[in-house]
C-alpha cells in the first residue's frame, strides 16, 4: 500500500466532523493561496480608512488572548501553587501554541510584503509597540514549541531530551508568564495611538492593562470550554472537580476587570461616551456579557455543574471577542463608510479557526497530551491515547 492510500485510509477512519474541518482547512489555503496570487488590493475590502480587517481585528487581536489559557493555567499551578490543577495544562499548552503559531500564520498573510516578516528580527524599531509585540509572541511561541515537545518526546521515547526539558520546566513557566504579560498589554498599546479615532468608550490610558486583565479571564474560560468538549466529544475524563476550582477563581478576575473598566470610564474620560446609538448598543452588549458571566461564576450552582460552567464561559469568550473587535474595529467605524470583510478574508479567517480545532483532535489523536505525570518508565505504547473522533 502506497503512502498516499494509507493516508486517505487513515482520513476516511476520522469521524465527520474531523474530515468536515479538513475539508474547511483546504478551502482556506485555498483562497490564502489566491491572496498572494492576487494581493491585498484585489482580494480584500481594506483600504487606506480600514488597513486593519478581520485578520487584524480577529486573527490577532482576538486570538491571541483565547490562547492565553498556557501562560494563565501555568502562573497559577507554578507561581500560586494550586498543583490540582496539574492535569489541564497539557491540553492548554497544545491550545497555546496552535493559537500562537496560527496568528503567525494570520500575520503573513494580512502583510503587504509577508517575504519580508524576518527584517523584525533583525531591524528593530525600539519605539514601535508592533515591534515589542512581535517580538514576544516569536519568543513565547518558541516557549510554547519547546513546552510542547515533552508528549511528543515521551510518543517517540526521546528519553535525554525528556530530562533535558524537564529541568528547563520551571524557567518556560517564568518566561511564559513574563513574556505573555508583555504582548497581552502592548495588544492594547497599538490602539493608544488612534487618540482621536477611537471612541471614547473604548479609548483611555488603560487599554494594555484592560486587554491583559481580560485575556486572563478568557483564557480560564477557554480551559473549561476546552476540558468540556474532550469529555463530552473525545471521551476524556471528567475534569469537572478541577473546573470548578478555575470557575472560582473567575469571579475575582472578571470582577476586577469590570471595576478598572467602570473606574476608567469615569475618572480617565473627558468625552461624551453615549453619542451614538450603534457603540452605545455595542458597548452595552460587550458589558453585559462580562456582567452576566461575573453573576453566573458567582453561583455554586453554575459553578458545580458542567453545562452551566460551560455556557458561562462562552457568554464570557463571546464578551471578550467583541470587546476586542470594538477596540479594534467597531469603535473607529465610520457607519457612512462600514467595512465589510471580503470573501477571501473570511474564508481565510474560517480556515485558521478550523486548523487550531483540527490539529488539537489529531494532536490528541497521535500523542499523550492527556497523560497526566512523568511517564519516562512507560514505553512509547503506552503513553498512546485513544483516538480521537475515530469513527463515522
């Protein structure tokens, strides 16, 4: 049997779904691939007013704090000592770094001249926050690479490699937390500059701190969501006790936020905030998740079961998604003048979302993300998980 059978043999063992985001994935290298083809011009509606689209606003802007669960679950088991929840870090890393290594991928493809994305690394421009950002998520997509290659060395019995990682453990930890809190806040520095552009919902000094405090939510809320779906669809174990220690933890962080949000409307705002229907629904629309999922992680009820849990933390992602597309995009429309994302931006944007599911099913698939401990004595079959999403 040729390669090319025993791969399409071993796609058509997948479950629907899973060939249903292959099928999603070539469609967005597709029209990726007629991006270059064609260039930015004749293939998307950005323009002088809009040059940043939905591959700024959501690919990246958007993206990067729903992968902040590594750095978020890392901090609080290593820095806060809370080992219980040991277990879900595996699967956040690998969350992590499919989210950071496909906003790479976003990037590329929104630069005019994408064959020119190494000059960061080379010419650096201290002053600019887009060279600070780019830079850490370089370097935390390395940590997150590196973190990564624990199950794939325990998969393949890479035993000195293994040990080599593991005494670097705790410094990846450290270096994730500082690096993530660096790019996390300085997402929020780039819109500092549209001082006159942004509305003055949206826009005050505070911006990096708010966008760090809210990825830090969301990132909790992306482990529950995640650990959720493995059980119910992947035939994961319950992690339901561990959950609700995260879902604890929720209210003090999304309260926090909420507070600084209010507070900097009030004292860091000189201009009219309601003025316009539209942002005022927005906004109204944004606050109210984050108030609703404030109110429901407040509750042993929500808290304790595992559907509830899970739709709180969905109001709460969707909140967080449109904040950021409120920064990014809506708070600096001109409603005479809407920017619509064109097909080829869409469709480039559905496949990288249906990459970071694919990839995590088939990590999940092949390798012991889901092993919890040191496993150097087991042998490579037994560190294998169950295949995931393996039948029709």
């Amino acid at each position: 049997m040729s390669a090319t059978q025993t791969i399409l043999k071993e796609v058509k063992s997948y479950h629907w779904f899973v060939q249903f985001m292959i099928v999603l994935v070539l469609v967005g290298a597709a029209a990726a691939i007629y991006r270059f083809a064609f260039g930015l011009g004749a293939t998307t509606n950005l323009s002088d007013t809009y040059p940043w689209g939905l591959w700024v606003a959501f690919d990246v802007v958007t993206a990067v704090p729903l992968a902040a669960g590594s750095f978020t679950l890392g901090a609080i088991v290593y820095c806060f000592n809370i080992k219980k929840l040991e277990p879900l870090i595996r699967p956040a890393i690998v969350t992590g770094f499919l989210g950071y290594s496909l906003v790479c991928v976003g990037l590329l493809v929104d630069l005019g001249q994408p064959h020119k994305g190494w000059h960061v690394l080379f010419f650096w421009n201290l002053h600019s926050p887009m060279f600070e950002v780019a830079m850490c998520v370089f370097a935390y997509t390395t940590v997150l690479f590196l973190e990564f290659l624990e199950p794939v060395g325990e998969k393949f019995g890479w035993k000195f490699s293994l040990k080599a990682l593991r005494k670097i453990h705790m410094p990846l930890v450290i270096a994730a937390a500082a690096i993530s809190t660096l790019h996390q806040s300085s997402l929020g520095t780039f819109f500092l500059i549209a001082v006159e552009k942004l509305h003055a919902l949206w826009y005050n000094p505070l911006l990096p701190l708010l966008f760090w405090m809210s990825a830090i939510s969301c990132g909790m809320c992306i482990i529950i969501l995640e650990a959720t779906a493995c059980h119910k669809w992947m035939g994961q174990p319950n992690e339901g006790v561990l959950l609700r220690t995260l879902a604890k933890i929720l209210p003090w962080t999304i309260g926090a936020y909420i507070i600084v949000r209010v507070l900097s409307l009030i004292f860091l705002t000189d201009n009219v905030l309601f003025d316009d229907p539209t942002t005022t629904k927005l906004f109204a629309a944004e606050m109210g998740g984050f108030l609703v999922a404030f109110f429901m992680f407040c509750t042993n009820a929500v808290r304790n079961n595992d559907s509830l849990r899970a739709l709180a933390a969905t109001i709460l992602v969707f909140a967080l998604i449109l904040y950021r597309f409120n920064v990014s995009i809506f708070g600096m429309m001109d409603w005479n003048n809407i920017y619509y994302p064109s097909t080829i931006e869409t469709l480039v944007t559905v496949g990288i979302l249906a990459a970071h599911v694919l990839f995590f099913v088939l990590i999940a698939r092949y390798f012991p993300i889901f092993v919890h401990g040191h496993e150097e004595e087991k042998t490579v079959t037994e560190n294998s998980t169950e295949p995931a999403f393996s039948h029709n």
